[in-house]
C-alpha cells in the first residue's frame, strides 16, 4: 500500500488502546452472501475479486459476521485473503443467529456468544479475533434501551481467555456505552447513521473525545425524496454519486467515523474507494446539513 492509497482511503485511525490502525474507509461484506445475506453469491469467484481489490486499494478493516450466510461470508474471506496480509483488521460481530426460516433471531446467551466465536475463528481461520461487536437486537435499525451487562461481561470473559483482543457495540445507546465500559475497554460503536439519521450526534461527539471510533452503516438509509434530490443536486455538481457525496460527508463529520460501505460489484467497490478524495466546500456542506434539518423539520 502506497502513500497515495492511504491519502486517498480518507486517512488513518487506530483504536484506542490497541495498536490497530486502519484507513477510514474499509469494506463491508454483509452483501457478499446470497439475496436476503443468506446461502452463497450467485458469482462466489466475482465475490472473492471484490476482496482481493479491496486490499489491493489499500482497504484494510473489513467488517464482517459469521451470521452473514450464514457461515458464508466469512467463508469467503477466508477463500480469497488467506494467508492475511500483515495490518488487515477483521472485525466481526456477535449477537443474532439465522434459523432455517432466515430470520434475524437473538443470540446472546452464554453459549450462543461462545459458539459465536469459534465459528468465527474457524471460518476466518484465524487464532484469535482483532475485534468482535455485539450486535444488540433493539429495533430493525435502531437500538432500545435495556442492560447489555450479560452479554458484555461474556465477551469480556472470552477476551481473557485469548479469543478476543478487543471488543465493540453494535446498534446501542449512549447508556450502554456507558455500561458496557464500566465492565471492559469499548474500542468502537457501529449505529445506524447517515446525512439524513443523525440521532447519534451527541453519542458521536462523546466518542470523538474518547478517541472510539463509530461505525456507521446505512450511509443513504431513510432518506425522503426531497432530501434524495438535494443529495442529488449536489453530486450532479460535483460529477460525483449521491453515494460518494454521503460517504465524504461521513468522512467530514468527524475523525473518528469509520466507513464500511459494502457492494458485489467491483464498480461499485472503485465508486466507494474515491470518496475519500472527494473535496466538499462550505456551500456544499452547508446543503448537506440542510438535509438532517429538513428530517428533524419533518419530524415536528
């Protein structure tokens, strides 16, 4: 990886307390499954080629479950990047489980978490696992309130055992961020969060003083067609995708934002990669906030 690809992947960040250190924008590879993120791609050799790019642009955080499949997306990684490459950070995640009928149950017991893990190292094929979210159910996007202290004290466990090396929380609250760290260190949380869904600006700003770092996922999640069309105007001005532009944004919002865009297309993959060098003025990001006002106007 050159000094260009770096520059050009939005910067670096390493979690805090940890000597992982990433580029900003990285890969997600929920979308690697087949339709549903359930049984195999239709193209698994297409599949592998968007991993291998990745890395080869310089990605090096690439976020992933083995309930994506499930089983088949880490299966895939493993297919395509292993032996890994020195510095690549996986980070997985723990919490749900897909039964045969393809729902999105939870899984957070003891012994789900425990299970978790070792399918995961064995699917990955690693030893030990950089980091593992638990993905707290809540909501179809959005976190609820209640004590993730069980949960969060069995990571811990797993961690002192040499499974883990660090933990995050996906899809919680400001309250249990707060209880999860009175039990372990939290080196990032990964919430629902884009232009259009900035309930997390406090949570993202307590954060961003912590120096953890915050995951968004949904970047053109939820928006209404008006505020579609005003990310659209400013793309068009910019020769830029209304993806591109939300992606910068992210990367403008604060430095501690990690990015994990997922896609099976190569193109796409290419699309992604170069928002980091998307230049955003202060008329655009001036438009661009417009967008969260025009929901929370909405909302009221």
């Amino acid at each position: 990886m050159d000094e260009h690809s770096e520059g050009a992947l939005g910067g670096r960040f390493t979690f805090p307390g940890t000597s992982l250190t990433v580029q900003r924008i990285g890969y997600g590879a929920m979308q690697l499954a087949g339709p549903g993120v359930w049984g195999p791609p239709k193209d698994p050799d297409g599949a592998a080629a968007v991993l291998r790019e990745a890395v080869k642009a310089g990605v090096n955080h690439i976020d992933t479950s083995d309930f994506y499949g499930p089983h088949v997306t880490n299966q895939i990684i493993r297919q395509a990047l292993h032996p890994y490459s020195a510095g690549l950070v996986i980070i997985t995640k723990l919490g749900a489980r897909r039964p045969p009928d393809k729902s999105w149950q939870p899984a957070i017991s003891p012994q789900d978490l425990t299970a978790g893990v070792h399918d995961n190292l064995r699917n990955l094929g690693l030893d030990v696992l950089d980091v593992v979210n638990l993905r707290v159910m809540g909501t179809v996007h959005g976190p609820l309130e209640g004590s993730i202290e069980a949960p969060v004290t069995v990571l811990a466990d797993l961690q002192r055992q040499g499974l883990i090396r660090h933990i995050g929380l996906s899809n919680v609250t400001a309250t249990q961020v707060a209880e999860a760290q009175a039990i372990t260190d939290v080196v990032c949380v990964q919430n629902n969060y884009n232009l259009a869904h900035r309930d997390d600006d406090v949570l993202i700003d307590e954060l961003t003083q912590q120096g953890i770092a915050y995951v968004p996922f949904f970047p053109l999640g939820g928006f209404s067609p008006l505020q579609s069309s005003t990310l659209s105007s400013v793309a068009g001005r910019l020769r830029a995708t209304p993806m591109q532009v939300a992606l910068a944004w992210l990367l403008h919002r604060s430095p501690n934002l990690l990015l994990i865009p997922g896609t099976s297309s190569l193109a796409h993959l290419r699309e992604n990669l170069a928002a980091g060098q998307l230049m955003l003025s202060p008329q655009n990001l001036a438009e661009l906030d417009g967008i969260a006002a025009a929901a929370v106007a909405a909302q009221h």
